[in-house]
C-alpha cells in the first residue's frame, strides 16, 4: 500500500494530511514553513511538526510516505522550491514535488479542471487555468509592490487613511485602534513604529480593520470595500488572459480576508459581476492540503 503526503505551507501557518489511495489517515499543523520569512531552520521544524503529527494519526513512519506534494508560497522560485525539496528530503520518504501554494488551492477547487481562484490571505494572487491547458495568474508578487487586496495590503491602506483622516482633523477611532495595536504609547511614538526596520507585520492589523468596520467605522469600511474590488481586478486580468470567448467561468476564493470580511467578499463579488457577468461563484470552501494530497496522489506513477 502507498501513502501520499500533501502540504499546504502559507505564510501564517503549515497544514498536511497524510493518506493511501483510498481514504485521508491522518492530518497535522504547526507553525509557517515559509522560508523567506522564517528561514530554513524554523521552515524544517514546522514541516517536520506538522508531518510527525499526521504519522502518528496513520501509525506510519515519514519514510514510508511514497509521495509527496507540497504547496508554498513563492515556489516559482528555483532556489525556495529547491530548498524546500532538501529539507523535505530530510524528513520523508518517496518521490517529492513543490508547486505553488495557489496551485495547490487551485487542485482543490477545479482538479484538471478549467476556472479561477482568487486567494486572498497575508498576501493575494489570482491564478486561472483554461479548457485548453493554458494558465495565467495575476498579482503575488510580494508585499513592497503587489499583493492588493490582502491582508497586508489592508494594513498599510488603513493607516494610510486614518492619518489622512488626522492630518484634516481629530483622530479616528480607527487611528485609536492601530496606535494601541501596534503598542504604540502615543501618536508620534505609532509613527516611529510602523516605519521601523525591520517592517512590521501589517497584516497584523486586518483584525483589527475588521472589528472597526464592524462597529460602523466609515473608514475602515472603504478600506474593506477597496480591498474587494481590487481582488476583483486579479480577478478580471485572469479572466481576459484566459477566457475571453467563453460563456461560464467558475470562480474559487480562499485566504483569510475573503474568509472573515463580508464586506470584502461582496465588494469583490459586485464589482466582478460588474465587469463580467458570465461568472459563477464556487460556493465550496477550498482546502489546499487537500489539493496538494490529491495532487500526490494523481502523479503516482
């Protein structure tokens, strides 16, 4: 009997589930594996906590895990996929393949199937494939100059409005809120903050954007909404790279902020439907570790 191994490795968290060809034997979590943002030693640790979990579960060793198929964030890559393959070379058996965390979450959504995913999470991306093979993806190109829409992104958009907001007049709730979340003491020491190096984590603060919009803050509201339509627009590129004679397109979302938003959600669901009225939204929550498990299992020779 084989056993087939598939990774989700984002970049807040590493989740697996472990299986033979029939059924799912044992899942695992831990910490982020990626290794731009952790580095090699913590990525190893965290992948080699979440695979031992899932093991135990199966009752296996990792060595005798015949395939696996991980899913990480910036696996395009040559040098992070080929430093991801080495350490999973450490710690399990078998064939072993790193493709990208959409990908993955791609898989999960469509299979060899054609239609978009839009992921949305620290970072975004929108990724597509069509009925003739061919893909496209649009965004995820890193924090300093892509990933619109994200959590990260939200982040940097709702200080920049809360301080456009104080340079007019009083401070904002929505200011009030990121000072004490960055644990600033006051204004000008939350201005030395966010602009130290190294960087803070901005994505940090979409919870904090997100509770304010709950409690009717306007400003944070229209960063959420602006977050929507600019998922919409990764969205949109994909769409006219790979779809343009076609009738029905399905479109998939996954991440974090589309998760826990609704106004993010319906802002990038209007504002698609706006520009392409042809789209079906997959209403199925997307589980990468499941793509990557069906992935490893699919390519087993």
């Amino acid at each position: 009997m084989a056993f087939f191994l598939g990774i989700d490795g984002g970049g807040t968290k590493t989740r697996c589930l472990l299986g033979d060809e029939i059924a799912v034997l044992g899942t695992g979590r831990s910490s982020s594996c990626k290794v731009q943002r952790v580095g090699e030693a913590c990525a190893h640790d965290a992948l080699a906590a979440a695979i031992h979990e899932a093991c135990v579960q199966a009752g296996i060793s990792p060595r005798q895990i015949a395939r696996t198929c991980a899913g990480v964030t910036g696996a395009g890559r040559l040098e992070i996929a080929n430093v991801t393959r080495d350490l999973l070379s450490n710690i399990v058996g078998g064939e072993i393949e790193i493709i990208g965390d959409v990908e993955v979450g791609f898989e999960d959504a469509f299979g060899p199937g054609p239609g978009v995913i839009v992921i949305a999470g620290t970072g975004s991306i929108a990724y597509g494939r069509n009925a003739a093979g061919k893909t496209a993806r649009a965004g995820g190109w890193g924090h300093a100059i892509s990933d619109e829409g994200s959590g990260f992104w939200i982040g940097v958009e709702a200080m920049r409005a809360a301080l456009h907001e104080h340079d007019g007049r009083d401070n904002s709730d929505l200011l009030k809120d990121l000072i004490d979340a960055v644990g600033a003491k006051d204004f000008d020491d939350f201005v030395v903050k966010v602009n130290a190096h190294p960087q803070p984590d901005y994505a940090s603060l979409f919870p904090v954007v997100l509770s304010a919009a709950d409690r009717c803050d306007s400003i944070a509201a229209g960063v959420l909404g602006q977050a929507g339509v600019q998922l919409s627009k990764l969205a949109q590129t994909v769409i006219q790279r790979l779809f343009a004679s076609v009738d029905d397109i399905s479109v998939a979302s996954h991440g974090g902020v589309l998760a826990n938003s609704s106004k993010v959600r319906d802002a990038f669901a209007r504002e698609l439907r706006l520009q392409t009225q042809k789209v079906r939204f997959v209403d199925e929550a997307v589980d990468p570790a499941r793509g990557a498990f069906n992935h490893a299992r699919r390519g087993f020779a």
